[in-house]
C-alpha cells in the first residue's frame, strides 16, 4: 500500500540532495484559519484547539448561558437565532456602535489631509480595537 521507507528513513523513492529538499521548504508560516475566533456568547477571543471542530464559546459558563437563551426563546415561541439584550445591553452595544462610526471617520479624515504613516498605523489600530469592542453582543 505505502512504499518502504529507505535507510534514512523516508518513504520510497529518490529524495535527492538536501538542497532539492530544502528548496520545497518554505520559510513563511501557515495560513490561519479564517481569522480569529470570537466567543457565540460574549465576544471574547475563543482559543483554537488542535483538531476537530472549532469551539462556538470561550467558557463553560457562555456555553450554559446560550444553551439557557435558547431554552428560554424555544419556550416563549420565539424564532431560532432570535438575539433578545436588555434595555442596558441594547444601549451599551449602540454606544460601541457609534465609537466605531467614530474611529472610521477620523481614520478617513487623516487619510484625506495626509497624515504621516506613522499616525495613520496607530489610529487603524484604534479602529480595529473598536471593532472588536463592537462586535460583542454581551
């Protein structure tokens, strides 16, 4: 099925010297995986394990809060993927909205009067920042 590895312990076959190996060998790392995680619950960072599946929730906890929203919302006959926030939580995530709006515009602005790169680089981080903040639900 599989050929036989040679003395130096490689599969079967002709491997050439170590500078036709070596060439193949490329320095740059491996792409990530379509971005960064964020937690179904909460927003936060969800760290990727190794193989398998990718994990929806950063804790345990998010997971049982989810898992009690969508209990709640089969219960009061409310569609699936139905989002239900507070009045507080409604508020909070309009306000991260607008900071958001906020940093985009400023960012254009200094674009447009010629900013030196140095600022421009610092206020795309600022904006990238916002954007994470915003993208929290909880």
């Amino acid at each position: 099925m599989f050929p036989r590895p040679d003395a130096a312990g490689h599969p079967g076959g002709d491997l050439g010297t170590l500078s036709s190996v070596d060439s193949d060998v490329r320095a740059e790392p491996p792409a990530p995986r379509r971005g960064e995680a964020s937690c179904a619950w909460c927003g936060r960072p969800v760290d990727e394990g190794g193989t398998g599946r990718r994990r929806r929730y950063c804790r345990r906890s998010c997971r049982q809060r989810a898992y009690e929203q969508r209990r709640s919302l089969r219960m009061q006959d409310l569609p699936e993927g139905t989002v239900v926030l507070s009045e507080a939580e409604s508020t909070d995530l309009m306000d991260r909205m607008f900071q958001l709006r906020c940093a985009c515009e400023d960012l254009r602005t200094a674009i447009a009067e010629g900013e030196d790169p140095a600022e421009l680089a610092r206020m795309s981080e600022d904006l990238v920042a916002a954007a994470r903040r915003a993208e929290r639900l909880r």
